[in-house]
C-alpha cells in the first residue's frame, strides 16, 4: 500500500498529465503542456522515493544516470528527419522496462501470488515483449538497418499467429499454475518471437500506423502494471497513452482506407512490380522536363502547392523546398504546402520536418483544407510523394489504392512531379499522374534538380509584374 | 506483495475506462500538426511505469528481481530524460514565425 501523502502527490501528477494533452491541442499552448507533463512525472517520482525507502540508492542513482547520459544525447542530436525511429526506439525501452518490471513483480509474490495478479501480469507481459520486439524491427527499418520491405512467405500469418497462440496459452497455463515458474521464459520468448515476425512482414510506407499501435500497446501494458500494483497513477497515465496510440492509428489507417487487420497482417508493399506494370508503361509515355523548363512555368504562376513526401526526407531537400517557397514568394507568389495525413513516416512527421526547415507552421495546410484549393493552383509541386497524389484512388474501382483519400494534385493547372526514378510508389501501383497532359516529371534526386530549380529562378530575377 | 481487493480492482477499472475516454476526447482535439510532439509526449509520459519499478525496488527478494527494476529504471529514465527534452525542442520548431 502506497502512504497516504504520496497518494495525494499522484492525483496531483494525474491533473497536471491531463492538462498536459489538454494544453497539446494548439501550437500556442504546447510547450506548456511539455512542462505540465514534466511536471507531473518530477512529482511521481520523488513522492514515490519519499513515501518508500530505497535502500539500494548506489543503483538508483546509477540507473538515472544511465538515463540521462542515454537520454540527453538522444534527444538533443537525433534530426527531425529521423525522429521516428527515435520514436520506435523508445517505444522499445518503455514496453521491455514494463515487461521486466511484470516479470520482477511475479517472482517477487511467488509463491502466494493469486489469480487476477498472475492473469494481468502475463497479459501485460505478453504485450511488453511483443511490443519490445516489434519496435526494435521497426526502428531497424526507419533506420535502414534492414529493408523496409515486407518480409513476406507462405503462410506467415499462420506462423505468427499460432506464436501468439502459443504465447496466450503459456499465459493461461501460468495464471492456473502460478508457481510453474518455467512457464514464463517460454511465454516471453513466444511474445517476442511474435513482435518480430508481425512487424517484419509490415512495409516501410504502414510505418504511421505501426508505430501508432505500439504506442497504444506501450501504454495499456503500462496501465496493467497499475492494476497489479493498485497505482492510480499508473492506471491514468496508461491509458492515456494507448488511448493516444489507439486514435491517431484509427486517424492513420482511415487516411490510407485501411483497416488495422489490413496494415497488420496484409502485407502491402510486398508485391514485385516489374512484370506487369512494364509492358504497360511501355505504351504509354512520360514526359520528361528540366528545371529549366519548371523555372519558365513558375514565373508565371501566381499559386503554387508544395505537396511533400518522405522521399523528401529522405533526400534531405526540405531545405532546399523551402527556399524554393522563399524564391517564389519574394514573387509575389503564393506557396501552400499541402499535407496528407500519412505522408513521411509517423504521425505528423512532415510538419516537424518542414518545421525543422524553417516552414511558418500557417503554410502548412492539412488535406480536407487544401483540397479545395488545388482547381485554382497554377502548379502542385510533388517532391518524394507518390501513392498521396495517384488519382487513380478516386477513378480505378481495381486499383489497391481505390478509396484512400489523397491529395487533388491533378486538379491543378500543372502538376510538377520530382521523381528519382520511373519506378511505382510504395504501394506498388503506377501512378495514373506521370501520363496526364498537364503534368511535367522531373526526374533526379530531388535535392539536386531543385537546387538547379532555385539557381534558374534567381538568374532570371525580378519579381513578376503585377497585373 | 501488495494485496488488491475486488472492490479495488472494480474501482480501477473504472478509473481506466474514464482514463481512456478522456483521453481519446483530447487527443482528437490535438491538432495534426502536432501529432509527432504529442506521441513523444504520451510516450514520456507512459514511462511513469519508473513509478512501478521504484516501488519493487524497495524490497526485492533476489539479486535477480533487483536487477531487473534496476534494468527497468535505466530505461524507463531514458526515455523520461529524452521524451521530454525532445518533445520541448520539437515545440520549438513550431514557435517560429516568418517576419513578413
């Protein structure tokens, strides 16, 4: 039983976390809401380590340590490009510190341990590891430590689900036979082998929603050490958590018209796309253009909208947009930038990228807003999108990307597409836009062709005439 | 070992449930431009579970139940250290502002 000051500490810190997603809704508030957070875990924390004595404060100590000399290089150093692996990393460290916690837990009540602890503690450990492993894939994909394709075979959801299968079972087994001790490195090893082989066989592009569902597993697995440890605290601060993870995947899985069960276990992105989109793209033919030929386009614009994707990211040309942006508003002429809820790779993550790029957040304009305005842009710019902008998820009933909302790029007078190579986007999927008329591909590594793209506009100097 | 009675646990669940509908109500508030920060953010924050791994601490059997809280708290703590500092330092991005 926790003392009763602490108790009245940790509704303190349960304000001050609500407040904190509270003061999360607006960029005005935000920062505020980072401290309140903060806030709230410093008084968890040390009213924890008031109300019980730690004897062995050499380790606590060496412990915090670890964690701030781990913590603070990572959080200061990690680029926006690459925040989310940072995300799936620490997605990693939180589920395997719950998991070993459930684990501590259980031996520490051996042998008189009763059903309900023994029941939630294999549940939440079940979800720690499942959820350590999980991330750890994912971060190696973000990371490019291995492919981000989908690890596809025959038969792989079979495999992974007669894993979790097994998992549970031991699980079961555990709870009516509590002092089985044996059972539960089997349970764990089960869990993990799951979080692996489930993630594995996950693409690159369903990352967004991925690393949304850890998120939630991460926190319900957090709440469940709560419910053992009768900590209120716990309890909120959990599902908190998953209830976050849990909407912003609905948000994500909506976004591509998809459903959980689809991003879990469809294993889209798989598909070699040589075959049959060849001979198809034989017949018919993209039009290729030079920054040059973009620049005398531009300076006739009036509204431009910069549709960027991870393909930007990755090339690092986020820079380089935006002094396209700054080049072609010291023009007169206004840039937008339109953004699709999953574009980059976590939720959210193109708006911190452009953040980071010195974008002012007002440009930055989400889909259902932006969409109307692309019939009266003169040019869409798509930088490293590709499935965002097919228009073939409105027309093509075969398509596999029919019915997933995207960007109304074609409904602009030109659309410029920077591509690196003719090859189809993530989804595998030949992108209806190369062929339109109205559309100019460019092709080469984005960074590169838009620098040219920048130095052509600033040769031609002086800014439009007003008409 | 901490005793839970069934009047506790029907008492927690309801604090879960209200936990997780006020939190699905504030999080469809949060605007999408902040979606990045706020999975930081909530990710930190889940990382109370240090609470968890102080409270076993206090007491534990074996050296190998110590050395799995301890285990835990290093990184429960690195995640507190650096989902906060850089949810803060992702914010930041977000305050400037073009002078027009």
């Amino acid at each position: 039983m926790t003392e009763l000051p602490a108790e009245y500490l940790y509704v303190l810190s349960i304000v001050l976390f609500i407040l904190s997603l509270r003061w999360m809704s607006e960029v005005k508030t935000s920062r505020l809401g980072n401290w309140s957070a903060t806030a709230g875990m410093a008084i968890a924390i040390l009213s924890t380590l008031v109300a019980f004595q730690i004897q062995r404060t050499d380790l606590l100590v060496g412990a915090a340590l670890v964690g701030t000399v781990l913590g603070t290089p990572i959080a200061l150093k990690v680029p926006m490009t690459a925040v989310p692996q940072r995300t799936a990393m620490s997605h990693a460290f939180g589920s395997l510190a719950v998991a070993l916690v459930g684990a501590a837990e259980y031996y520490q009540d051996l042998p008189k341990i009763n059903l309900f602890t023994v029941s939630v503690l294999s549940a939440e450990m079940i979800l720690g590891f499942l959820t350590f492993t999980g991330s750890c894939v994912a971060f190696a994909k973000l990371q490019g430590l291995i492919p981000g394709r989908p690890f596809v075979y025959r038969g792989r959801n079979v495999v992974s689900l007669s894993t979790l299968g097994a998992a549970v079972a031991m699980g079961v087994y555990l709870a009516l036979n509590p002092t089985q001790e044996f059972v539960l490195p089997i349970m764990a090893g089960l869990a993990l082998l799951f979080g692996l082989l489930l993630v594995l066989a996950i693409g690159g592009a369903d990352m967004p929603t991925v690393i949304a569902i850890l998120n939630s597993y991460a926190g319900i697995s957090a709440a469940a050490l709560g419910f053992v440890l009768d900590n209120k605290v716990l309890i909120v601060a959990g599902a908190l958590d998953g209830s976050s993870g849990f909407i912003l995947a609905v948000i994500m899985s909506k976004a591509m018209n998809r459903s959980f069960a689809n991003v879990l276990f469809g294993g889209v992105g798989s598909r070699i796309t040589a075959g049959t989109t060849g001979t198809a793209q034989a017949a018919r033919s993209v039009q290729a253009y030079t920054p040059e030929d973009v620049a005398t386009v531009l300076e006739d614009a009036r509204s431009v909208i910069v549709v960027p994707g991870y393909g930007m990211a990755v090339a690092q040309a986020q820079h380089v947009v935006k002094e396209l942006a700054d080049v072609l508003q010291r023009r007169g002429i206004d840039v937008k930038y339109a953004i699709h809820p999953v574009a980059g790779r976590m939720p959210g993550h193109m708006n911190v990228v452009l953040a980071d790029a010195q974008v002012p957040y007002e440009q930055l304009w989400e889909m259902d807003r932006v969409n109307p305005l692309f019939p009266e842009a003169d040019v869409a710019i798509v930088v490293g999108a590709n499935d965002v902008t097919n228009p073939a998820a409105r027309t093509k009933a075969d398509s596999p990307l029919y019915g997933m909302p995207i960007l109304d790029v074609d409904k602009a007078r030109t659309v410029v597409f920077f591509k690196r190579s003719t090859r189809p986007g993530f989804s595998g999927v030949d992108n209806e836009l190369f062929y339109l008329p109205n559309t100019m591909m460019v092709f080469g590594d984005a960074k590169e062709v838009l620098t040219e793209l920048v130095a052509s506009l600033k040769r031609r100097g002086g800014s439009r005439q007003k008409v | 070992v901490v005793e839970v009675s069934q009047a506790d646990v029907v008492v927690n669940l309801l604090i879960f449930l209200m936990a997780s509908f006020l939190g699905t109500e504030l999080i469809r508030h949060v605007s999408r431009l902040l979606h990045t920060p706020l999975m930081s953010l909530t990710n930190a924050i889940s990382s109370v579970s240090i609470v968890a791994a102080l409270i076993v601490m206090v007491g534990p059997k074996n050296d190998f139940i110590l050395t799995l809280v301890t285990v835990a708290v290093a990184l429960a703590a690195t995640n507190i250290v650096s989902g906060f500092m850089i949810t803060d330092r992702i914010l930041r991005l977000f305050r400037r502002r073009q002078t027009k």
